[in-house]
C-alpha cells in the first residue's frame, strides 16, 4: 500500500513526538520561566513634608548561646527594645521563630519566655512558638508615637537527654524576633 505525501509527515511527525516523549521520560528536564517586565519604582524626596505613619523598628543584641549539655535548664537572657518611630500609634506583636539553619531536635527542645519585667511567661518551644502578645496575654499591644517597649526574653534547655542525634553531633538553630505592625493610617 502507497502512502500519500500527508500521511508521511503524519507519520514522521508521530515518530517524532515519540522519541521527544521518551527523551522527557528518562531524565532529559527543560526549565521554562515567564516573565512580567516593565516593573519600575520611583519616589520623589521631599524635604518639606515629613512622611507619615507607622513605623516600628526592632533593636538589640542577638542572643547567642552554647548550651551546656550536662546540666538541667541551661538558659540565656536578652533584652530587645520595640519603638515606634512614627507619626501614628501602632498595634504590634512579636515572635522569635526559626529561620534558615534548624536542627529539629533542638528547637523542639528549646523553651521561649517572654518578661513584663516582673513575670516571665512562656510562650513555647523554638519550634511552635507563641507571640508575644499571646504569651503575656496582652492581646492588643500598641505603641504610641514615640514610645518604646522593652522585651526581656529567655530561653532555656530544660533537659538536654531529650536531644536526638549522634554523640557529638552538633546540633544548631538560628531564628528570627519578627516583628509585625499596623499602619492605623490606612495607608
């Protein structure tokens, strides 16, 4: 049977897509992207007309501990300092939460606490940890224009034999105080 000159391209093109798809199939992987260009910031500075709003700044030493693992209850304490520097008062709420490099273990381990400056309050582990706000049970904190708030905090390796890992292993978690804000400017 002779085949029409259509129905050899057909044909070729399905052997094609065949031997593409079994190319795909053994490894052989494109990435695709997609763009949206055109994206363009600007801002006029003006010496005039001061901005307005909130703006809330988080400052202090970031704590940084070995903790003894032969001893119950190590711990290690700060202080960080909360301030609005703007021109609105402004809700607010922080969390110390894991960020980058985390060892499991360890950060199910480590207790956080947060201070009044008279009780300390817990506010879970490394690895589910509680706000600020929920831990004090201040369920509203707000800065005035100007104001600060001092945020003593602790944190603590109750019992090292809860660690899990090889012995000598070196276990490690870095984290973040975050600190959220609102701009009561509807800006």
């Amino acid at each position: 049977m002779e085949l029409s000159k259509n129905q050899k391209t057909v044909g070729a093109l399905g052997i094609g897509v065949v031997l593409v798809a079994g190319l795909v199939g053994t490894g052989a992987v494109t990435t695709l992207t997609s763009v949206l260009s055109g994206n363009q910031f600007d801002a006029t500075i003006s010496r005039t007309t001061p901005p307005t709003g909130a703006l809330v700044e988080v400052s202090g030493a970031p704590l940084t501990h070995t903790f003894d693992v032969t001893k119950f209850n190590d711990s290690v304490e700060g202080t960080w300092t909360i301030e609005n520097k703007g021109t609105v008062d402004a809700p607010y709420d922080g969390t110390l939460a894991p960020h980058g490099e985390v060892s499991a273990s360890l950060a199910q381990n480590l207790t956080v606490e947060y201070s009044d400056g008279t009780t300390w309050y817990k506010a879970g582990t490394l690895d589910a940890p509680l706000s600020y706000a929920a831990a004090t049970g201040r369920p509203s904190p707000s800065l005035a224009v100007g104001a600060t708030q001092s945020v003593p905090v602790r944190i603590t390796l109750d019992d090292p034999t809860l660690l899990q890992g090889e012995d000598g292993a070196n276990l490690r978690v870095s984290a973040n105080f975050t600190v959220t804000y609102t701009d009561t400017t509807g800006a």
